[in-house]
C-alpha cells in the first residue's frame, strides 16, 4: 500500500465515530423495542379486550335479560299485592309507605345475578385456562385485573340503572292504577334513588369479582356474596338492640343510606359520608386482596 492509499487519521476517526453512532443508535431503537413489547397493551385497550369477551358469551345475555324480568315481574307483583290489600292497611302504615322503595324490591334479585355476571367475568377464563392467553398477551397483570373489574363495575352499573328505570315506571304505574300515592321521575327523591342506586349497584359484583380471584371458582365467591347480602337482617333478628348497630356498617345499609331519603330500615340509616367510607373500606379490602394475589399467582 502506498502512501496515498493509507487512511488518514481524520479519515480513520470519522470512521470510528460513524461507526459508534451506529452501534447507539441501534442499541437505543433495540432498547426502546423491547420496552415497548414489555409495556403491553395500553388499560384502555385492555378493557376493550374483556369488553369484547365478555360482550361475546351468550350467557352475559342471559344473565342480564333474566335478572330484568325477574326484577320488573317482581315489582309488578309486589305492587298489585299492595293495591290490592291497600283498604286493609292500616293509617300509620299508610303513612309509612314509600312507593320508591316498594318499586325497588324486585331489584334484589337482578342484583344477585349482576354479582354472578361479575363473577364470570373472572371466573370463567380459569377452567378453559383462557387466562394464560388473557396474560400473555398482557404480561402486566395488575393492568389485567384492573380492567375486569372496570368491565364489572361498569356493565353492572349501566344494567341496574336500566333495569331500575323500568321497575320504578312499573310499579308507580301499578300503584296508579289503583289510586295509590305514587312519584313522577323527575321528583328529587326518585332521582336519587335511581341515579345514586345505579352507581352502588356494583359493589355486591365488585366483592364477587375479587372473591372469584381468591377462589378460582364460581361457587363459593356468590355464596359469599349471599351470605354478606341476607345474613345481617337474619343475624340482627338474634342480637340485642345495642350489638346491632355493628351490623349496619354492611354494604347493604351503607347502599340503602346514600339511595333512598328515608331506607327501608330508619335506624340503619348512616350519614352520607359514613355511608361512602363504609363502601370505600369494604371495596377496598378484597380488591386490594385480589389484586396483590392476582400479581402474584401463577395463570
């Protein structure tokens, strides 16, 4: 090689330069791949994901259509019954009656069947091991529970307002057919029944969903629920005065408190702000349980 053919050291620097912006470059596209594949799928489209799941089951249609006639035929019944024994009833019961909350009862069991429509949406993915699909394709777990319980929280909230509206114009237009005292929607009272009823409807179907985490199953989280649902007005039955008022710090009173003006039970009846951190702490506890289990545990 002669010496003009030698590289020149400017020459030969601007090759090592070029050369290791590069090798950086490459290194930072390679950094940022892999970052980016670890992330996973964004909360928005996850929920999308279980959306579409859970949209996609004929029994999420089931659940929700025998849950609206199961509530609407019970409110029909329930205010017939009264219209039809009203001339018996006597003045102080009269007094006493509330046509919110007897339009209301019906919903006691769309409610238990929007909690086992939570539970499936966590529970059925276990025994087909779709779960493990579910996490591969969203390797962030916690980003995995957090949008089955949005799911859960939000289709059970939309179904119970629904089905609310229509259990409260069937049975004020029962209780008009017999001339009984009835509420027009837009009424302060009806309102607040409706619109704050629909936004606690989840929290029966919440407890579910974590309790189906914990358990894997179906079965023992709606036990559970049904236990956490009846079991205080059955256990309150046998307590003394003065122990019961433990019992009213139970979703249920805390639910009736913030919906209804006046609850079926006046003296469970808490203040709004004890009603909501008995909601928050009651929430809190077997989410936060599922959630770290969730993490933790293997698909």
């Amino acid at each position: 090689m002669t010496a003009a053919e030698a590289p020149t050291a400017a020459e030969a620097s601007t090759t090592v330069k070029a050369s290791t912006t590069v090798k950086a470059s490459t290194t930072v596209k390679a950094s940022t791949t892999v970052a980016t594949a670890d992330s996973g799928p964004r909360l928005a489209d996850t929920v999308r994901s279980e959306w579409v799941k859970l949209a996609a089951r004929r029994s999420t249609y089931v659940i929700l259509g025998t849950g609206f006639v199961l509530a609407i035929a019970v409110t029909a019944l329930v205010a017939v019954a009264v219209g039809a024994t009203w001339e018996h009833w006597s003045a102080e019961d009269r007094a006493d009656f509330d046509p919110v909350i007897y339009s209301s009862l019906g919903l006691i069991l769309s409610g238990i069947l929007a909690v086992l429509l939570a539970i499936r949406v966590v529970s059925s993915e276990y025994p087909s091991a779709m779960i493990r699909w579910t996490l591969a394709a969203t390797p962030k777990r916690e980003r995995v529970f957090a949008a089955k319980m949005i799911v859960a929280a939000f289709v059970t909230a939309a179904a119970g307002l629904v089905t609310s509206l229509a259990a409260f114009g069937t049975g004020q237009l029962v209780f008009g057919a017999y001339d009984l005292p009835t509420v027009g929607l837009t009424d302060e009272v009806a309102l607040r029944a409706l619109l704050v009823g629909a936004l606690v409807t989840p929290v029966y179907p919440l407890i579910g969903a974590a309790l189906a985490v914990l358990a894997r199953s179906a079965v023992v989280p709606l036990t559970g629920v049904l236990v956490l649902l009846f079991a205080p007005a059955v256990i309150a039955a046998f307590l003394p005065e003065s122990w019961r008022t433990v019992l009213y710090y139970t979703p249920g009173p805390a639910s009736d408190s913030l919906s209804f003006a006046h609850p079926p039970d006046a003296s469970s009846q808490l203040g709004v702000a004890t009603a909501v951190l008995v909601i928050v702490v009651w929430l809190a506890i077997p989410l936060g349980a599922a959630g770290i289990r969730f993490a933790r545990r293997d698909a």
